[in-house]
C-alpha cells in the first residue's frame, strides 16, 4: 500500500511540475505569456476587430461572458496546481523515501 501510496504523489507531483511550468509559466522572455495573457489579448483583437469581422452585439456578449468566465476558471486552476503542489510536499515529508 505504501508502494501505490509513494507512486501516486510522485506521479501527481510530476503531472502538476510538468503542467505548472509550461501552461502557466510568468513571461520568460519575448513572446511567452501564460495562458491568460494569450487568451485576453485574442479577445482584445476581436473586440477591437469585432466590425470587420460583422459581430453582433449579442455575440460580443458572449464574447465578454466568455472572457470573464474563462479568466476565473484560469484563477482556480492556478489556485488548485498551488493547493495539490502543496499537498505532496506535505505528504512527502511524511513518508520515508529510500533508495533501493
């Protein structure tokens, strides 16, 4: 049990590393922004695009309500990566690690 145990916090630990680091990583240079960055300045052109490409007002929105509701799920996606991240290093620091 504590094999399975050990197995699954290191996956978890690996999955939110891996996750954190390339979907949610601050600038890192020229041309790198998080996913929200990317998102928002997408919207920014269709909003300010938004008579060429014929929106409707209902459709932008739409638009907007998307926006907004896609920003809080990005919060909370962050909020919980942080949470589980958290998680682990506690329950690594209960279980004994050995090399075998």
């Amino acid at each position: 049990m504590k094999k399975i145990l050990s197995f699954v916090v290191v996956a978890c630990f690996l999955m939110v590393s891996v996750f954190s680091t390339g979907a949610f990583a601050e600038k890192q240079g020229k041309g790198k922004y998080d996913l929200g960055e990317k998102f928002s300045k997408k919207i920014k052109v269709m909003i300010k695009n938004s008579e060429k490409l014929n929106l409707t007002d209902a459709q932008m929105d739409e638009i907007k309500s998307l926006k907004l509701k896609t920003k809080k799920e990005l919060i909370q996606q962050k909020a919980n990566i942080e949470i589980l991240g958290l998680d682990i290093k506690s329950e690594m620091k209960k279980t004994q690690w050995t090399l075998s």
